[in-house]
C-alpha cells in the first residue's frame, strides 16, 4: 500500500536519502554534519556541507560558498532551519526571507541537522572566519535542546547530550577497553567492567520541569556566547521554533494523515510515547518563559513565535510535514510572520 508521505510529500525521500547514516559525515568538535558538495533537486550543500540560499534574482549564496558583497544575515538552528520538508533550497527559511519577506541584504542557512544549542554556537565559532560583516543573526531554535534534555544525566556532561551520542560514548568505550588491553592494565585482577553507554526510553529523565531548567541555563550560557561573538554591528534574537503540538489541538487533514502514519510505522515507537512529555503547550511556555527571562537579562531580544502563528493560520492551512518541520506554504508563512514581527526588511 502506497504511503500518504509518497503522495503528499514525495521530495521527503531525498531528505532520507540525504541523512543516510550509511554515509554520516563525521567532523572534530561538531561530531556530525550534513554530506558536503551534495547535489539533487532538492537539497544543495556547499563545499563545507551548508545548504544554498536563494536570493530575489536567482543569486544563490553559502557560508562556504558563493558570497555577495556587502553585509549579510544568518538564520541559525537544527532541522526546520536547514530545511528538511523544503520542496527546494529556494523554499527554506533563509531562503523565503532572502527571496520575499526581507531582501534588502542577504539570508545565510546555518542550520545543521539534529543539532542542539552547543552544537549551534560552535558551527558558527567554527566558520565565521568565512563571513563579512553580520547585521542580523536569528537563533531560531529549542525543540531539540528540551528533546536531549530528557536523556539520563550520565549523558549530560557539562555542555548537555546530543542526538547519537550513545553510539559516541558507545565507541570511546571500546577504545578505552582497547587502550587497556594493549597496556595489561588489570584490577585487582579483574577485567575492569565495562561502562553503560546506550541508553534506552526507560533512562529518560521525567522530571520536566528539571528538564526545562537545564534546557533553559544551557541555551542562555549559548546565547550569552552569541552575543559576545557577534559584536556590537549585528543584531541578535531568539526565536522559539512554531512546533505543531505547541501551536495547536487541530491540525489540517494532510497533517492528521501524515502524523498518524508517522506514528503507525515508526520503529522507535510513537511521538506521544517518544516525547509527549514535552509536547504539551504548557511545557513550552514554561521553556519559553524561562528563556524570555534570560534574554532580557542578556539584552537580547526574544520572540515565542507559537502563538503568533497560532493565530494567523486556520486548520485549512497545510504548514507541517511532520510535527517539527514545514511545508513551502509553512515555511514562507513563518518567514512572513518572523521578517514582520522582527521589523525585517
């Protein structure tokens, strides 16, 4: 039987194609990022694996790619920031900005695949010798750092856990057991015993509002960082992701049918089982409070776009593929509402 995803959303199989973990692109500090110099008529990254963005005239540009001249701007987060649901790199975020909603300079994608706000900050540490003067920086972001925030404390460490980081600690472990090995090395002439490093659904932490605070400090701690690293010239801001469970009860009819598919074949099990614990409008208004909070403190300005959007859609609009990731029509929707509600141009 045919898919309800082949059929309303055939482009998201070169999405999986694209994330094949057969083919993951490992990188020092970052751990991971997107295939590099990757072509399809859906997605296209650059030499260092950064998507393209597209400009009002068919210009196209990249951090380590084709750059205009003069001042630019970064939209910077996980997945929905990189575009997975995009149609064409002409239909993600940077790009509805840059082409329609505020085109007076240039839009950069710094989104980077299941990403968390560690990982955010030390992709831009790492390229922004690349870039030109930045006016405008978005940090568009927060699902993934309250979804990694629920992993067992023993993956915390003190910058927080990351998507596969079980198989990171999985094969440090064997390396450790290798080095013992190859130096004798005994206890009490025991073989030392090896240390837990996957954990499963019963490891989760259920103390949310433990979660929140942690997912909060180590976001704040990040953006303070932006801050800094930004200087004076650029404009900084945060945006809380618009997640279709923290936006609303009713969804269109392609989303029901999309979501409960999701769910019927999933292998992990579904989203409610997976992460209905912060899924719930209440979590992210906690999450989104305490961040507001923070961002005040810091001088930097701050948007919870769910109920922006919230208000401006009906359940006949089609905006999500998934639960985290847009359609065209949602992704240049948000892209409206974000250049409006920031005074964009």
């Amino acid at each position: 039987m045919k898919l309800h995803r082949d059929e309303l959303t055939p482009h998201m199989q070169e999405y999986t194609r694209f994330d094949d973990r057969g083919e993951a692109r490992y990188l020092p500090y970052l751990m991971y990022f997107h295939r590099a110099g990757y072509r399809s008529p859906v997605i296209n990254t650059d030499r260092a694996g950064f998507r393209l963005s597209h400009g009002p005239d068919g210009e196209t540009a990249s951090a380590a790619g084709r750059m205009p001249a003069g001042p630019v701007r970064l939209v910077s987060g996980s997945s929905t920031v990189l575009g997975i649901g995009a149609t064409s790199d002409a239909t993600t975020l940077a790009s509805q900005l840059w082409r329609k909603h505020a085109p007076s300079a240039p839009w950069l994608n710094f989104g980077g695949r299941c990403y968390n706000s560690t990982q955010e900050l030390l992709l831009f540490t790492l390229y922004r010798h690349l870039l030109p003067e930045i006016e405008e920086i978005v940090v568009f972001s927060g699902l993934n750092d309250l979804t990694v925030g629920r992993l067992p404390e023993w993956q915390q460490g003190d910058h927080g856990a990351f998507w596969f980081c079980g198989e990171y600690f999985d094969k440090m472990e064997e390396l450790r057991e290798s080095n013992r090995r190859a130096a004798g090395t005994k206890l009490l002439g025991r073989r030392p015993e090896r240390r837990r490093t996957i954990s499963t659904h019963d490891d989760v932490r259920r103390d949310i509002p433990a979660v929140i605070d942690a997912a909060a400090e180590l976001t704040l701690r990040h953006l303070d960082s932006w801050r800094r690293l930004a200087g004076p010239a650029a404009r900084l801001t945060y945006v809380l992701q618009p997640m279709a469970l923290w936006m609303r009860d009713r969804h269109a009819p392609q989303e029901r049918l999309l979501f409960d598919e999701i769910d019927r074949i999933s292998k992990l099990g579904t989203w409610e089982a997976l992460y209905g614990d912060i899924s719930r409008k209440e979590v992210a208004r906690a999450f989104s409070d305490k961040l507001e909070a923070g961002c005040e403190k810091l001088g930097i300005r701050y948007v919870d776009l769910n109920p922006v959007v919230a208000e401006a859609v009906t359940e006949r609009d089609w905006i999500f593929v998934d639960r985290a990731h847009y359609t065209d029509h949602g992704y240049d929707l948000v892209a409206r509402i974000l250049a409006e509600t920031l005074g964009l141009s």
